[in-house]
C-alpha cells in the first residue's frame, strides 16, 4: 500500500459521523491521537449539513478537521477534472484533487466519480470505505 500524508474525509464519512457510526468516530479519534489533522472540501461539508439531521454530531467531527475552502483557482481545477473524468459530482471531485494535491487517503463511501476523478488524476486512490 502507497504511503499517505494525511487523510480527506468525503461525504460519506461525514454522514457515516452523523449516523454515530462507531468505525468512523474510532478511525476519527486516532487520527486525532496520532496528530493529524483530517481535511474535509467545504462541497462536503455543505452536502452534509443539506443532507443530515445530526449537525450536533457534524459539528463534533469538523471540530477537529480542517475545512479546505474552494477559491477561483480550486473551482477550476474541480471543474476541469470532472469534464475529464465524465462526471458532473463536484463533491467527489474536490475531494479527490483535495486528497492527490494533499498526497492524502480518502474515507468515503465507494464511489465510480471518485475513481474516475483519481484516474484522470494520474492518482492512486487509497480509500477506506465506510
């Protein structure tokens, strides 16, 4: 397995959280634990809120987190990558350019707009499924 500087959390994992699903919270707290910061697109951070009733249980997991903004320059990338990669998931695009920039592993629910943004990338995704 490819060595990781960090860790993306997508969508998945954010409503993973707000489900208080136990795998998550625990890979959250070690990641905590062993110093590193996750990072997480604000695309996901706002399909989140617009799709999950515990903000409670969002507003935990993100107290930890870095929330990477998308400037002029991120949106065009995010965009570009998504022409490429035939997918109109902005989301799952941001969060992996997020992670290839970053040389982070990504935990998100399995996704073909993920992998496909990965390849256009030239990127070796590593992902943890929740």
């Amino acid at each position: 397995m490819t060595a990781r500087d960090g860790i993306v959390y997508g969508v998945g994992a954010l409503r993973a959280a707000a489900h208080g699903d136990r795998m998550m919270w625990a890979l959250h707290r070690a990641t905590l634990t062993y110093g590193v910061v996750p990072v997480v697109t604000v695309g996901a951070v706002a399909e989140a809120y617009r799709t999950e009733a515990r903000g409670d249980r969002l507003d935990a997991l993100l107290a930890g987190a870095e929330v990477e903004p998308l400037g002029r320059e991120g949106a065009q990338r995010t965009g570009e990558v998504a022409s490429r990669a035939g997918t109109a998931d902005l989301v799952a695009v941001s969060t992996a350019e997020t992670a290839a920039r970053r040389n982070a592993a990504i935990v998100n629910t399995r996704q073909a707009s993920l992998r496909a943004a990965t390849d256009v990338l030239g990127y070796d995704l590593v992902q943890y499924g929740v």
